[in-house]
C-alpha cells in the first residue's frame, strides 16, 4: 500500500469547548531566536551561537460570515486596560476516519484583529471574515 502525504483541507478547530468551523488557518509556525556573544579574549574571530527564547507567530483563522454570528467581535470586545479574556486552542488536522492525526494546542491566546469581509458587486464569492490572534506557546503532537 502507498504511503501519501496527510491532506489539508480536513481539520478541526476547538477554542475554549466551542467547535468553529474555518476555512483557512494559517501561521503555526515558531522558531528559537539566535543569542550571539563574543568574549573579547576568544581567539576565534566568529561569535558563538546559543539557542535563545522561543518566538510564535501569530495565528490568522478565516471563516464564512453568518447572520447573527458575532462571536469574534464579541471575543475582541473583551479587550480592555490590560485585561483580555484568554483562551487555550486546539487544531486537529484529522484523518478519514475524522480522528486526529496532527494536533496543535495553543496556550493563552487572545484576538489582536478583526477583519470584516470585504465588499464588491461584481464578485460571486462567499463573504469571509478573519480574526488575528497572539499566543503564548505552541506544542504539535504527531500521531
């Protein structure tokens, strides 16, 4: 039997119990920022590279836009002095069996964007909102 790459049109997204259905989820990526030091007595003439704190990227989740449904704005109105109401997330890539095969969780996030769809009279296409959002950490479990 021929093994296959995993496909990407099949995933889930749980953010504090809700089940959200989206279209599109982008930016789980992070990296380990780079620490360069040089002792001036080195006979080296190079800088020595330690793995410094780790960075993420934000996430951009897109969605079809439904009558009555304002739950991003109603998550992003809860902004205020220094407090945000933060929430843990759960993507799922799944399988045909619709279990989990990939599984992001991500730690504390909060929404820093609410984009509204954009308008325009000659285009036949669903209208889609996005919500940017800033975390806290990222851990993938494979399999």
């Amino acid at each position: 039997m021929a093994e296959y790459p995993l496909a990407k049109f099949h995933f889930s997204v749980d953010w504090g119990g809700t089940k959200i259905g989206f279209t599109e989820v982008s930016g789980l990526d992070f990296e380990t920022e780079v620490i360069e030091y040089r002792d001036g007595s080195n006979p080296e003439y190079s800088k020595t590279k330690m793995p410094g704190m780790q960075k993420f990227s934000n996430l951009t989740m897109k969605r079809g836009t439904f009558n009555s449904d304002n739950e991003f704005y109603e998550w992003w109105n809860t902004v205020q002095l220094n407090t945000i109401e933060r929430r843990d997330i759960t993507i799922n890539l799944l399988n045909e069996e619709h279990e989990p095969v990939v599984t992001w969780k991500i730690k504390n996030a909060w929404p820093t964007k609410v984009q509204s769809t954009d308008l325009k009279s000659d285009e036949n296409a669903a209208a889609i909102q996005s919500i940017e959002i800033a975390h806290e950490g990222l851990v993938v479990e494979n399999g």
